[in-house]
C-alpha cells in the first residue's frame, strides 16, 4: 500500500489555492447582483418612460376622446351559438367556432327597452357574409341571411300558434264581449251570497261556554224541583224584584266621591255619616 505523504510546502499551497476559489466566488456574487439590479431597471415594464407629457390645458374632469367605430359597427370575435349550413356553398359552421365579426345596433328594433343588434360573420369556405340578429324576447338568435339554422322545430310552431290566436281575438269578439257579462254576473251573484252570510253570522248568537253550562245547571236544577219549591222561587223572585224597585226609589240624589285619593277625606266621611243618619231615620219613622 502507498501513503500520500503531505509536506508543509504543499499543505500551504492547497490553502493558498481555497483562498483564492473563496475570494473568487465572493467577487461573482457581488457582480451577479449587480445584473440583477441593472436587469430589473429594463426590464418589461420599464420599457416605456414613466413620465408623460401633460399640456397646460389639460383638464381632467372632462371625458377623453372616444375613437368612433366606422359605420357604427365594432371589431368582435363571436362564438356561434348553434350549428348553421351556408346557402351558397353548403358548408356547415358547427356549434362553437370563433370568427372574427362585426357588431352594429339596430335602430329601429327594440324590445322593452332591450338593444337589438346584429352581428356579420363570413363562411369559412366560400367567404360569403351571413348576418344574425339577437333575439330577447326568446333569449336567442336569429339567423337573419346568408344561411339556415339546422335544428329549430319549436320556431314553427311558436308562429303557428301565434297566428290562430291573433285570428281567434280578431274574429271573436262577440264571444269575448259575452264572456266579460257572464264574469260580472258571476261576481255579483258571489258579492250577494257573501252579504247573505254577513247577515245571518250577525243574527247567529254566538255560542258562550259558561252560558251553556248555566243553562245546563238550570235545567238539572229545575228537573229536581217539585211544585210546591217553583211556586216559592216565582214569590221569591217577585218579592227581590219590588225590593229593588222601592230601594232605588229611596237612593239619595247626591253622589259621593269614590275617589280614595281626593283632597277632601273628611268631607266625604260626613256625608257617609249623614247618609247613615237618613237612612236611620228613615227606618224609624
């Protein structure tokens, strides 16, 4: 076996050589970091200066200046929201291609106060221009020229119906007048028959629990009773009522203030007194 034998001559020169890969790595990360710096002033977003030129008029609450669209149509890119087949060259453009369009209002076509706008594309074989309109009262489009919608069944049996009821209205009109008067007659008929049964519910006595079971407790009572105790309750009862009738007769005319709270406590309790002494008095005599 061989043994590496190391001098002190080499040991220094392996150190001297670290020494220097050290201090040469140091100096290539100070220069990396100067590139970066230097890279981020220009990079992208720096390309253009930051500062732009403002005249001396310039006054920032009115609007800026638009670019107007030429012949009042816009440059969009439109998906087509259902297949199609070209009139001129039968090619079909399937549900989902994007073509590059134009966009433009249609004056004289509103509905409830919604835009209609119509929309020119070009088939992708023949180049010939086809125009879709929107339509919002269906959530839809409408393929207005240039190509046929393939699949839309319902469309023809919306107008179809459409039409028969326009002619029903039209050619009806006695029937509708005839059915209005037997709408009125029904509601008065139903108006009467409501105050009818507001007369007879407040005629109607309601029913009270505890005057059912008073009655009930009477009529127990009175099928206990022999002769002799009716006729002792009919003198009874005249007896309480001539009772009453003299007692309210004899009733003093002035009042007495019921009022606990009142100011003038001994004037009330003479006129208590007094009240006791006349009818004392009037017991004796």
């Amino acid at each position: 076996m061989s043994y590496l034998v190391y001098n002190n001559d080499s040991i220094q020169c392996i150190n001297r050589h670290i020494y220097t890969i050290f201090l040469f790595l140091k100096k290539l990360k100070v220069i990396i970091q100067n590139l970066v710096e230097i890279l981020a002033k220009f990079s992208m977003g720096e390309r253009k200066p930051a500062c732009h030129y403002i005249p001396p008029d310039f006054d920032p609450s009115k609007p800026a200046r638009r670019c107007k669209p030429r012949n009042g149509q816009h440059q969009v890119r439109f998906m087509l929201p259902f297949s199609i087949q070209c009139d001129i060259c039968g090619d079909y453009l399937f549900q989902g291609t994007k073509t590059n369009s134009r966009k433009e209002l249609v004056y004289d076509e509103f509905y409830l106060g919604i835009n209609v706008y119509r929309i020119y594309l070009h088939c992708k074989s023949c180049y010939a221009e086809i125009t879709i309109k929107t339509d919002p009262k269906n959530c839809d489009y409408i393929v207005e020229k240039g190509a046929t919608r393939n699949f839309e069944p319902w469309r023809k049996l919306q107008l179809e119906q459409a039409l028969e009821e326009k002619k029903k209205c039209l050619g009806n009109v006695i029937q509708q007048v005839e059915e209005s008067t037997v709408d009125t007659q029904r509601e008065m008929d139903q108006l009467r028959e409501l105050e009818r049964l507001r007369a007879t519910s407040q005629k109607r006595d309601r029913a009270n629990l505890e005057n059912i079971l008073k009655n009930r407790d009477n009529n127990d009572i009175d099928a206990t009773l022999t002769e002799e105790d009716k006729k002792k309750l009919e003198t009874f009862e005249k007896d309480k009522q001539n009772f009453v009738k003299q007692k309210n007769q004899f009733m003093p005319t002035k009042l007495i203030s019921s009022n606990p709270f009142s100011k003038n406590k001994n004037n009330s309790s003479k006129s208590l007194l007094s009240y006791g002494d006349d009818t004392s008095d009037d017991s004796s005599d």
